[in-house]
C-alpha cells in the first residue's frame, strides 16, 4: 500500500468513526442515569478529540508528502 492509499485509508476510517460518535450524544441523553451519563458524555468527548487528533496528523503527513523536493 502506497503512502498516500494510507492516509486515505486512515481518514475514510476516522471519517466513519466520527459520523458514528455524532449518534451517540443524543442517546446518552435518555439513559436516564445522571451518573453514567456525565462518563458517557466525557468518554465520549475524549474519542472525538482523539479521532480528530488522527485525522489533523494524516492532513499534516499528506501535505508534507505533497511538497516539492528542493
């Protein structure tokens, strides 16, 4: 798998993930248990920032791949 295939892979997989986690948050909602859901929501919260995380790296490492060489 070349570099760039990679990248591409990566952030089609982070893409998905971030579209799953958006479904969460109104669930946690009707849990109905205050406690549980203040943990879901940080939890929660925690993967979204880290998926996000992934994603800037992979943008970083696919510009750094598109510059020229000197």
């Amino acid at each position: 798998m070349e570099t760039q295939q990679a990248i591409q892979q990566i952030r089609d997989a982070c893409d998905a993930m971030s579209r799953e986690l958006m479904k969460i948050n109104p669930a946690i909602g009707s849990l109905g248990a205050p406690e549980t859901q203040e943990k879901m929501y940080e939890t929660v919260y925690r993967l979204t920032t880290d998926v996000e995380t992934v994603k800037k790296a992979m943008l970083k490492l696919r510009k750094a791949d598109d510059s020229p060489e000197l």
